[in-house]
C-alpha cells in the first residue's frame, strides 16, 4: 500500500477540499459547481476495505457544472486537473493506470495524472447512469426499471459542496419509493418467496439435499431483499447483499434463522426458514402498510412442510395501493425482482425496454394481480 488504508470516501473528500477546490477557485472564480463521490464503488456505499485499493479506488470524484459551464470550460477543467493535480493526496496517487477500464492508483513523479475527476452536468449523468432525469419528475417506469443498486448508489456516497443544488435535491426526490410502489415492491418480494416456500421440505424429502440447500440459500436472499426493503435500504447486489443486511438494527433475529437454516438438516431448515418469515410478517405488521397478516407458520396444504403462506402477506399490501397505475401492473415488481443478468441490470435502456414488454405483455390483467398459492408438485 501506498498509505495507512482509510475509507475511501474520506480520501475523495480530502480529494475535493485539499486539491479540487483550491484549483478551482485560483482558475474559474465564481464558477458554480456540485462535487461528490457517488455512482460505482464500494466506497459509495462504505464498503470499501483494505482488499478494495487494487482496482478501481482511490482520490476520486464527480464534478458537475451547468450545462452552459460544461460546454465552455469542461474541457479545460479536465485537462488544468491533468496538469496541476497534486501527485498524492493523504499519501495516496491521484494517477490511475490505465486511463480507462479497470485502474488502480500508480505513482507519477514527472508529467500530468491520469486523474479520475470526471467533469459531467447533472442531467446527462443521471441520463447515463440512471436512464432517466429526476430533476423533472420520477415516474412509476424509473423507479421499477432502475435497479436498487443504482439507487443505492446515486443516493449514498457523498456530496462535497452543492453551489447549484440540484444534485442535493435529486437526491432528496430519490431517497425512497413513494409508498404504493414500496407496498408493490414488497408484495413482489413476498411473492417470490411464496413460489419457493414448500420446496425445501419436498427436495429433503426427495433426498435431493443439495437441491434443498440451494433453494433454501435462494429464499434465504429472498428473505434479506425483503428485510432491507422493510428497513428503507435500497438491497445491493450479492457482494454487498450480506453487507448491507448485516447493518439493519431490526434485522438480528431474522440473520439467526438464515443462519440455522443454511446450516441445518432438511427439518431444521424448514423451521428456521419459517422462523425468519414469522419475524419478517410481524416487522411488516408493525409499519403499518397494510391490514395485519396472522404471521404464523402452517402447513402446505395436506402435505407435512411448513410454511408462512407468504402470499397472504402480497395480497394485503396490494390491497392497499391506492394509485390505479400502481394497482394495474403486472405482478412482477422492480427490474432486479425478476432480470438476475448485471450484463442487463448496467444497461438502462435495456432495463426500461425490459420492463414496459413485461408490461405489454397482457400479464397485468385482473385475474393476474392475485398472489397464486404456492404450486404442488
């Protein structure tokens, strides 16, 4: 290592306030700006460690100008950072090779940096980044075609100083769902589990223990996505998925049971499973979305598996949407609910393209809204 490690977005702050910053006001006086670490990077999201320093880390940051601004001097900006960048910062370089793809930070004694300051205008990187511009309005298609990574990450990180305020205010309009597409994101959750519930106990049953296990760590992750969705935190991806759940205060006991459950026989996890699920329901009972649910186990049926029934816990959320458009939507929920591809998930063209078919696809109807029953092999 170059330096001591510290969180990396310590290290882009020191970035801004001991490099960016004076540069900025010696060369364009007066200029109005937003500066901030966020986008990709585990350091957005505080997840940063010792490991992350190999790639893609380091000083670092976003520099948002007016778009007037941007076509008159973000060229200029770029290349006076190139040329008057200070070699280090916190004992860290501010070079990254190579230029582009994946970098890590190098020193440069003699010559420009190869700095990774990127000089955009709010709109066309929320364009890019998110496939839509939340300084006009959010509609239902941005909030279920952008994954809840992106949110994540346009949401968390850092913003240094916000002379135009508009990056603040995105952020702002961006924090959390408006609450009928949260009760329809989590009726989807408690959907997927639903479809899932009964095959740990009929895979051990069938002496298809790897089979149980894998549906188990499936649900498992189904349950965390819909624990982090309960506590307002966007769900990451899988790296950072056991991350982000681990820091829910009110998710302990629930992280018990998933433990139990991957590491028990096939009974024990049936009963560890439903353990989580009775946890979860109640959490969901006490915030108030939706008429209580009983979040007791029962059985499948006639058959000897235990289960919540997680579909009831569906239906009463949905029943209580309010806004039409909300109501009459395919039961399939946001993009990551049912599009597991990151080759997809990164491209949000193709997210929304992906989303309005499903919704063209004639599966919203009336009939369709109904939580099914879980299947019976």
């Amino acid at each position: 290592m170059w330096a001591p490690f510290v969180p990396g977005l310590r290290l882009c702050r020191l970035l801004y306030t001991e490099a960016v910053r004076p540069l900025l006001v010696e060369a364009y006086p007066g200029l109005r700006y937003a500066a901030g670490r966020l986008g990709e990077g585990s350091e957005v999201l505080g997840f940063d460690t010792e490991r992350s320093v190999d790639h893609d880390w380091g000083p670092r940051l976003e520099l948002f100008l007016t778009s007037d601004d941007l076509a008159r001097h973000g060229e200029e900006i770029s290349a006076m950072l190139t040329d008057r960048l200070p070699k280090q910062v916190a004992g860290w370089p501010t070079h990254f090779e190579p230029a582009a793809g994946r970098a890590r930070v190098l020193a440069q004694t003699n010559g420009p940096v190869a700095h990774r300051v990127r000089v955009t205008e709010v709109g066309a990187w929320c364009d890019g980044y998110l496939g839509f511009d939340p300084r006009r309005t959010v509609s239902t298609l941005d909030w279920l075609a952008t994954p809840s990574q992106r949110l994540a990450e346009v949401t968390g990180g850092a913003v240094f100083h916000d002379g135009i305020g508009e990056l603040t205010a995105l952020r702002d309009r961006l924090r959390w769902y408006p609450d009928d597409v949260w009760r329809y994101l989590l009726a989807c959750q408690w959907m997927r589990i639903a479809e899932e519930e009964p095959f740990v106990g009929r895979t051990a049953e069938a002496g298809a223990e790897l089979g149980s296990r894998v549906v188990t760590a499936r649900l498992a992750r189904d349950v965390m996505r819909l624990c982090l969705l309960l506590g307002r935190t966007y769900p990451p991806y899988s790296k950072w998925l056991g991350s982000a759940f681990g820091a829910l205060s009110d998710a302990a006991g629930v992280a018990a049971a998933l433990d139990e459950a991957l590491t028990g026989d096939g009974t024990a996890r049936q009963a560890a499973l439903c353990t989580a699920y009775e946890t979860v329901g109640g959490w969901q009972n006490r915030l108030g979305l939706a008429e209580t649910v009983d979040a007791t186990r029962r059985r499948f049926h006639d058959r000897p598996y235990q289960i919540i029934d997680a579909g009831r816990f569906a239906a009463a959320l949905l029943a209580r949407i309010d806004d039409p458009e909300i109501a009459g939507l395919p039961p399939v929920g946001g993009i990551d609910q049912y599009v597991d591809s990151t080759a997809a998930l990164c491209q949000p063209t193709l997210t929304r393209a992906l989303i309005s078919a499903a919704w063209r696809s004639g599966a919203g109807t009336a009939d369709s809204q109904e939580p099914r029953p879980p299947r019976a092999p």
